[in-house]
C-alpha cells in the first residue's frame, strides 16, 4: 500500500481550473458537520488552496481537526463533479497573505473584474488561508 497523496487526472485538473463553486464540510467541536459554498483554487503542487473569514465557524474547525471534504460542481451541469477528502496541512496565518490570496481568488472568479469595494472589504478582514492535501478523490465525469 502507497502512501502517496492521490492526484488529479487532466481532465479534473482542467475542469478544477474552472470558476466552479466548492461546498466545503467540516466538523463542529460537538461532531456535527458543518457545510459552506467557497471559492478555491488548485495549486500546482496538487493541493487546494481554500481561504475564509474569522470567526466564521468553518474556519476556526479546521484550525481544531484538519479534516475537510470539498464538492466541487460544475457550473454548468450539476451532474458534473469532483469529491475530495483530504487535510488541511498548511494554514496561511499572515493576514496579509492570507488577504492576498482572497483577491487573487476574486480576480479568478469575477473574470478580473470584482467590485473594488469588496476587494478594500477582502483587505480589511481577519482571513485565514488553508491548503487541503488529498487523501481521496472522487470525479465524476459521466454523462
């Protein structure tokens, strides 16, 4: 048995650089899970880079249990997806990267484009950034 973390096909690689959404689930202190809609982005080292706002409860769990699953949908056809549990083996603590990161993340989602008022709110914020290594992937890529 490989220890080795699992990695993307080309095909997931291609669809993960899409402006699709990520619902990301995490683990309450009391054990029930948490679901929210982020952004993210897939670094080249095969890690997804996922960033979030203090004290939004998602974020401080991952800072207690680095366990994390993100579903990552298609845009444009729902039945279009990619599945990944992994753990969170970096946290972004430097508030001023961690705010870097959540522009670059709104320039890739809003084409280039984003509100200049929410990108002066993005700096303004106690962010976090996180960076999910893989332990399972799922795609689903089925017509």
């Amino acid at each position: 048995m490989s220890d080795a973390a699992p990695t993307f096909s080309a095909e997931a690689v291609a669809f993960l650089h899409g402006r699709n959404m990520a619902s990301v689930a995490t683990i309450d202190p009391d054990g029930k899970p948490r679901q929210t809609v982020i952004w993210y982005r897939l670094e080249p080292d095969g890690r997804i880079l996922i960033n979030g706002r203090l004290p939004r409860r998602w974020c401080a769990n991952l800072l207690s249990d680095p366990r994390v699953a993100l579903s990552i949908i298609d845009s444009t056809n729902g039945y279009t997806w990619i599945g990944v549990t992994g753990v969170v083996d970096e946290v972004v603590d430097d508030v001023t990267v961690a705010r870097e990161q959540i522009v670059e993340l709104a320039n890739h989602y809003r084409d280039g484009t984003p509100d200049p008022e929410t990108i002066a709110s993005f700096r303004s914020q106690p962010r976090l950034g996180y960076y999910v290594q893989p332990t399972g992937i799922y795609e689903h890529f089925e017509d």
